[in-house]
C-alpha cells in the first residue's frame, strides 16, 4: 500500500517509465512491448517495477498468458494516454497548427468509409488546407473504438451497436440495411423484401465481426432463418464487386451506399423486418480529450459534408 506519508504525485513519473508502461499494455507482454520499443525486455521490466514500487500499487497481473492491467494499471493508463495526446496537442499549436498552415489528422475507420466516404472529404478538405496532411487507418468495426481509446487516432469513423468505454460519439447517424442487387436481379423490382425472400438466393455477406453481420444473425435466429452465404467476406469492396458481377446479392447499410461509386447498375430495396434494428454510423473521439486544431476542424467539415445533400459532396 502507498505509505502514509508518501508524496508520490502522478505527474512526477518519469515519462519513459510511463511510454514502457503504455507498450506493455498495449501489447500485452514484455516481449512485444520489447519488439515494438527495440528495447530489452529486462530494462522494460524495471521501469514497470519502479512505477508500481511509486505508486504502491501493482499495475499488472502475471498471467499464463500475458500482462494484464489491474484496476489501478487502468487509472494510470488512461492518465498516461491523455497526458501523452495533451503534450502532442501543446507542441502542435506552438509549432503553429492552430493556424491550419500545418499538421496531421489521424483517422482510423471500418473499410466501407476508409475506401470512399474519407477519401472524398480529405481530398476537398485539402482544396482550402493543402497543408494539412492525413493517416487513414483502416481496421474492423469492432477496433476502431480501441485504437482512438489507444490514442493512435484522433478521429474514429464506424459502425456502432454499443456505448464504448471512454469514446465520445460526436455525430451519429441511424444506418438501416438494405438488400443490394443488380437491376437484372429476379426481386431488383420489389418494393421491400423478408428476409425469407432474400435466403432463397445466393447472397454475399460480410464476416462475423462487422455489427451488420451481428444483427443479421440475430434478426435470422428470430426468424427462424437459415441463411447459407454464397460469399463471405471481411472486404466490403468485394461484396461489391461480386454483385456487380451477378453473382447475388448482398447487405448494406444506407450510409454505406449514399458514398459508394454510382452508375445505376445496382439497385437497392427495403428490408420488411422492423425488428432488424438499425446500427449507428458514428464520428468517435477519446472522452475528455481535446483535438488539435487541424483534427477538430476535418471532425466539423466531416459533420457538414454527412449533413449535407449528397450531389454537394
């Protein structure tokens, strides 16, 4: 326990004792903290023993199979990773970012919006701030609240069925499904389709770990509707293209469709299922953290541009 007396202050620990800290729990262990810092996993080991002889406290638990913060590792981990993001933020505005004539916006997002939604807009934003630099990230669904909680990402852009631990969620759009097929397609000309209907042909789907595919199962299961994909993929460009070759048809989401590429070939209908509850196309940023100018700026344009009509974007 911390001494009586101590006066130990959070804001007195050494920072590359609290980097180490950061890369062990990230990785989950002293070797792939080692690996990632090119540092020995015996000098990283020592640093996290002196911040928890600091603060009296263990940090992680020893497992079988890796390092596990304990509840204090997590208080600290999460001042850490603010003091980190907020040392960055101070250096970006002295260096002059809060005038916009320099900088760089990190965005991590699922693929349907890494591959055309942010694209568009970063290439317009950068019409008025050709300054300003971007890094796309493209992950799962399910990894983009991690990696903006991780603070590897300034902005996160994805699906969301749940409230995330520490993520603010700037903006929020309902994303309701809907079944995507060539205009050939035999129910292209229906005006809403059961899910029974679209299981009697060969359908495209996304794997396991996107929420479209979750509420998917959990909508057939209610049903009683067995479906048997004739594609599954984690690559929403190749449900895409494997519809667009007349190869079936598949789900998505009306978000996703307002911002894929547009030739009239595919068509879009309606799902009757009202209990297939619709997901939320969320804008993620770290609860509590406050964004670089040139991030905060792409964050509102972004906002507009999604509110906006889509023949302005």
């Amino acid at each position: 326990m911390i001494p009586p007396k101590s006066t130990m202050r959070i804001s007195s620990l050494q920072s590359t004792a609290l980097r180490y800290f950061l890369e062990v729990a990230r990785h989950g262990s002293l070797a792939g903290a080692s690996r990632a810092l090119h540092v020995a996993a015996s000098a990283i080991s020592r640093q996290v023993a002196g911040l928890e002889r600091s603060v009296g406290q263990r940090l992680f638990d020893r497992l079988p199979r890796g390092m596990v913060l304990t509840p204090a590792g997590e208080i600290l981990a999460s001042y850490a990773r603010r003091a980190d993001q907020e040392a960055e933020r101070a250096m970006q505005d002295v260096l002059g970012l809060q005038d916009l004539h320099a900088g760089q916006v990190r965005v991590v997002a699922s693929e349907g919006f890494a591959s055309h939604l942010l694209p568009r807009a970063m290439a317009a934003f950068r019409q008025s701030y050709a300054d300003i630099a971007f890094t796309l990230d493209m992950v799962t669904a399910d990894m983009v609240a991690e990696r903006v909680r991780e603070g590897d990402a300034d902005i996160g852009v994805a699906y969301q069925l749940a409230p995330a631990a520490d993520i603010r969620v700037v903006y929020r759009q309902r994303a309701t499904a809907k079944a995507v097929m060539r205009a050939d397609h035999p129910l292209a000309r229906h005006a809403s389709l059961t899910l029974r209907q679209i299981a009697a042909y060969p359908l495209a789907v996304s794997d396991r770990r996107t929420t479209l595919r979750q509420v998917l199962d959990a909508a057939c299961a209610r049903q009683r509707v067995v479906l048997e994909p004739a594609l599954e993929t984690n690559a929403m460009s190749t449900l895409h293209a494997f519809v667009l070759a007349g190869g079936g048809l598949t789900l998505l989401s009306e978000v996703s469709l307002r911002h894929l590429p547009s030739d009239g070939e595919l068509v879009a209908v309606s799902l009757k299922e009202r209990f297939l509850p619709a997901r939320e196309f969320t804008l993620q940023v770290l609860q509590g953290r406050t964004l670089p100018p040139a991030a905060d700026h792409f964050l509102q344009f972004l906002i507009a541009r999604l509110d906006a009509p889509l023949d302005a974007n």
